[in-house]
C-alpha cells in the first residue's frame, strides 16, 4: 500500500466509527485484526480477529449517545500509520459512579494502524 491508500483507509475507517457504522468499519478490517485500547499504562480492552472486534465495537457503541474522533495528524512510516486523535463521546449509559449518562468524554491520544493485505491488520488506540 503506498501512503495515499493508507490515509485513504485511515479516513474511511474514522468516518464509519463516527456513524456508528460497524459494517463499513469491518470493510476495512483485516480477518485477523489485533486491537487493543491502553489508557495510561493499562490495556482496558481488546479483540483478537474479526468476530470478536466486531462484538467489542457493538459493546462500545451502545456506551455512547454521540461520539467523534478527529484525526489531528497522520505520520506514515512503512506500513504503519500513526494518527493523532482528539476523542469526544457523550454517554448513553452510566459507567461508574464518575462518569454518568450525558456525560461528556473528551481525550486526546493517538492510533498506530498497521496493515496487511490492504486492511487494518493491528490498530491500538493510546489515550
């Protein structure tokens, strides 16, 4: 993939997210995908392969009423991307006694993707 086909792919897959469109997220997700979700030192969420990326990005999307990602910068390295990310969610559901329905998220962070065969083959998201 040169870095017009990645960017391409990253933007296509930011723009499903935010739509809350799992179908057109899976488009761009390789079978074997690797996710992972660290915030500060801990992993709080993972899926390895298709099927079980598919069920966590169900289980995230009921959390939020609303939510954004907004690609600040895309700096591409070989097959892999690393993009600046400013995050913002608003709860459809309470999460702990802090965060609350109709609460808003908001984190800056960032993504490295990585690709194969044309796909997301790893993505972690870093806030």
């Amino acid at each position: 993939m040169d870095k017009e086909q990645i960017e391409t792919l990253v933007q296509s897959y930011v723009k499903s997210y935010n739509r809350f469109d799992i179908a057109g997220m899976l488009k761009s997700i390789h079978p074997e995908i690797c996710f992972k979700n660290i915030s500060g030192d801990a992993v709080t969420a993972s899926a390895n392969g298709v099927h079980a990326f598919e069920a966590l990005a169900e289980k995230a999307a009921a959390v939020f009423q609303e939510r954004s990602q907004t690609i600040r910068s895309i700096d591409i390295q070989g097959r892999t991307a690393r993009v600046g990310i400013d995050y913002r969610g608003i709860l459809a559901a309470d999460l702990s006694d802090d965060l609350k329905k109709g609460d808003t998220l908001a984190l800056t962070g960032w993504s490295e993707f990585e690709f194969k065969e044309g796909k997301i083959i790893s993505l972690t998201d870093y806030s």
